[in-house]
C-alpha cells in the first residue's frame, strides 16, 4: 500500500549539504559586502541595515552571528588576516618558527606581510580613522593592535630563544620593530603614498628585521 493511501506521509530528506553550503555562501557575501563598504564609506557611516540590505540577508541575522557592526566589523579583519594562502597566515607563521636559518625566517615574514597587509591594512586605517569619534571602533582598534603587538613578541621570543638577536637588541626591541614594520600607517607611507608594491614591500620589511635584529652571518649550520 502506498504512503498516499495508508495516509502515512513521507519525510522529506533533509539536505544539510546544502543548507551549510548556502549558509557558506551567505556569510562570505555579507563579509564581502561588509569590507567593500567600510573601504568605501568609513565605519561610522556604514549602518548594519545598509549591509544586510546590500547582502540580502535580515539585519536580526547580522546581530545574531556577529553582534552587531563591531562584531561584523572583526570578522571583516579576521578573514583579511587569515590571507590567501592554503593556511591561514597565523599557521604559517608559527610554522616558519621551525626553520634554523633566521634570514629564512625573516625572508618567509616579509612574503607573508606582502599577502596580508594590502588585505588588513586599509580596514585598519578605517577604524583608526573612526576610533576619533566612535568608540566601537576605537575599542576594536585596539583590540587588534594589542593581538598584533602579542603576535610580533612571540616573533621576537623566537628569534631571542634562538640566539638570532644582535647584540644589545632586546627582545622587547625586536618586538616593537616587528610591530612597526607590520603596521598600517608604515603600509600607508610606503604603499598607499609611495607607490611601492606589496611584493617590494614585503622585502623591506623582510630585509629591516634582517639588517636591524638578526645577527650578521648566522645561516643554517653556521655559528
């Protein structure tokens, strides 16, 4: 006997595939959406409503998954941060840690700078712009250059625990190199104003933290 005719009805097969896809794509046009109109209209004077609007999504659904512009506002960030790469850059990161040649090192740092900072830089400069008048955005400034700043003294305690440092260079020194050398304004100065190209830029940085704190002549297998 059919299900129709006994008046049992049939479960209908529940495709989570493709509501994770569907909601996959839903969150990467909203971030989208979200970058293009911080960069294009500042912080303050992007609404939740214009994004949810632009993504076709409700805005109760950007407060619920993000907590509202701040929130959504990180995620742009942490996505920016994350690069391009098979891995999020943060990996790669830690993983060239594990090289005994610091100029490798440093060499590897810059390539990785070059990939984020064209990504990371300019949403920065918006909020450090913005963090003058609104305090959502100052807080979330800050809480990114304080993660930063903890990001390049795990860099420099490697370098220090290597025996890698220049004499005299502290690793709180190398730290704070590191940290101007990823920082937006000097992407500003030298990319934005100057015209440099992420790839030139990444070797300054690269060959500032070799010149400054690596000790000259130390390579694999020489000490």
């Amino acid at each position: 006997m059919s299900a129709q005719r006994s008046g049992v009805k049939t479960k209908r097969t529940y495709d989570t595939t493709s509501r994770s896809e569907r909601a996959g794509a839903s969150r990467s046009r909203t971030l989208e959406v979200a970058r293009q109109r911080f960069l294009a209209n500042g912080y303050a004077s992007t609404s939740v409503e214009s994004i949810a609007a632009a993504a076709r999504i409700s805005p109760s659904t950007i407060y619920k998954s993000y907590g509202g512009k701040r929130g959504l506002a990180r995620a742009v960030c942490e996505q920016a941060l994350a690069g391009v790469g098979p891995s999020a850059a943060e990996e790669r990161s830690n993983a060239l840690r594990t090289l005994d040649d610091p100029h490798q090192v440093a060499a590897g740092w810059g390539d990785l700078v070059a990939e984020v900072a064209p990504r990371i830089a300019p949403l920065l400069l918006v909020l450090r712009d913005a963090a003058r008048t609104d305090h959502e955005a100052a807080g979330l400034y800050d809480e990114l250059d304080r993660t930063r700043l903890a990001r390049m003294a795990d860099n420099a305690r490697h370098l220090a625990q290597g025996g890698h440092l220049r004499s005299g260079v502290t690793a709180g020194e190398a730290r704070d190199v590191m940290w101007m050398c990823s920082s937006p304004e000097l992407y500003d100065l030298l990319v934005r104003r100057r015209r440099w190209s992420p790839g030139k830029f990444g070797r300054f940085v690269a060959d500032t933290i070799t010149g400054v704190l690596i000790v000259p002549g130390i390579a694999t297998g020489e000490r």
